[in-house]
C-alpha cells in the first residue's frame, strides 16, 4: 500500500491532512456465529405426601458447533518516509472469543 501522491484527494502541501471521501464505518469488524443449546433430563426418585423428590441432570453448551469467533483485526496502517505500508500485522486477526464451553449441573429439588 502507498500513500498517495500530492495532489490526489485535494492534498497540496505534505502538512495537509486528507483522509479521502470514504466513509466512516466503511470497516466492519468480523461477525460472531454462536450457537447455544441445553439438554435437561429429570429422574422423578419418590413421591412423598407433600412433595416430588426429583433429580435435575442439566448440560449448556456455549458455541456449540465450536466456529472461531473472531474479536479484533489489526488495521493500523503504518507508512514509512517512502510512502510504504510497515506494519507486518497489518489484516491479521489479533483476538478471539472464547471456544466451545460446557456446563453441567445436578441438582435434587424435594
């Protein structure tokens, strides 16, 4: 990538600041695709006079289908005196969400 040349995009003079006509939000940050889902069994134990003895088996899944989830791209464009772009990290992705989580749970209700 190169900077561009004096007198493109109105700029005159190397003090000048010209950031061209893109827009603002013409950079979209990379899209989460996160599924969730849950299984839950109850094993009915007893039933007394007053109430139902049960146990609750529960298991959630965060990111179940386990996509990478991307947070974060490098777009620091960094240029030299030449006009050439230095920033080796330049479009590399640099975080991510976390990776597919369970969580299990037992639980006795009377």
């Amino acid at each position: 990538m190169r900077c561009p040349a004096l007198g493109a995009f109105g700029v005159t003079r190397p003090a000048d600041v010209d950031y061209g006509n893109a827009p603002r939000d013409v950079y979209r940050s990379p899209g989460i695709n996160e599924w969730e889902a849950t299984v839950q069994k109850d094993f009915h134990l007893f039933e007394s006079e007053r109430m139902d003895h049960r146990l609750e088996f529960r298991g959630e899944l965060y990111n179940v289908l386990n996509h990478p989830q991307f947070r974060r791209v490098n777009n620091n464009a960094l240029f030299n005196a030449a006009g050439q772009q230095i920033n080796a990290q330049f479009g590399e992705y640099t975080s991510g969400y976390s990776p597919r989580v369970i969580q299990l749970g037992l639980r006795y209700v009377f």
